[in-house]
C-alpha cells in the first residue's frame, strides 16, 4: 500500500496503493478542494511508472471494467474520493517491485491549482 500526507493551498490528500511485484498498481486518495472555484485533475505522473492515469471503474454488463479519463472534478469546497471500485490512478510499467517501506513522488496536475508533488511510501496491502 502507498501511502501520503500532503497539503496544498487548494487541494489535500492521503495516497495509498499495495505494494505490488507486477508491473501496475492503482493509488487511492481523497482529493479535496479548498477553494471556492471548482478544479480539474488533468494529469498524473511519476518517474517509477512508464504511464499514469486517471481511470473509473464502471460496469459493462455483468463486468465491472477500468477506463481512463481525460480529468476529474473536483467540486469548490468539496472532495472526490479516489478508492477501488471507482475513480483511481494507474501507475502501469512500473520501473521497479514497490515493496513496504519504498516511497516515491507522484505529481499531479490540476487545471487551476497547477502541479502538486506528493511522497507516496509504500505499505502494506
């Protein structure tokens, strides 16, 4: 599990993924918006992951199936959680196994509020 704590003038996190020995995993957070104007996660990256991006889970018949999104909401003096079964954020290729106790940086991009960094320590799942 990835795990953080962070704040910026307009949005607060906690980060958390499961450390992983395969090549992708998804990190979940709360992102709240202080602000009183509505912004827009545009983008995600990091250096340990060949890709990141912003995905929902949503269901396709009798299956429940991930799908990446050009930018979240997140509502003016509210907050979007990002936990399994809906919104999430994909680290895939991965550089390296994410074992407890590893930490690395994932910053995120909002439309307003510019780019954020977290520190993302790895747990358990």
């Amino acid at each position: 599990m990835l795990t953080s704590s962070s704040s910026h003038d307009s949005h607060s996190m906690n980060p958390q993924a499961e450390s992983t020995e395969t090549t992708s995993t998804a990190v979940y957070m709360v992102i709240r918006n202080l602000g009183r104007t509505p912004d827009r996660l545009v983008e995600v990256s990091t250096d340990m992951a060949a890709k990141s991006e912003i995905h929902q889970t949503v269901r396709s018949g009798d299956m429940m199936q991930m799908q990446p999104i050009s930018a979240l909401e997140i509502p003016p003096q509210g907050e979007v959680r990002l936990e399994p079964g809906g919104y999430h954020i994909m680290l895939m290729g991965l550089r390296q196994s994410l074992r407890v106790g590893d930490s690395l940086i994932l910053t995120l991009n909002f439309e307003k509020s510019g780019r954020v960094e977290v520190k993302v320590t790895v747990r358990q799942p």
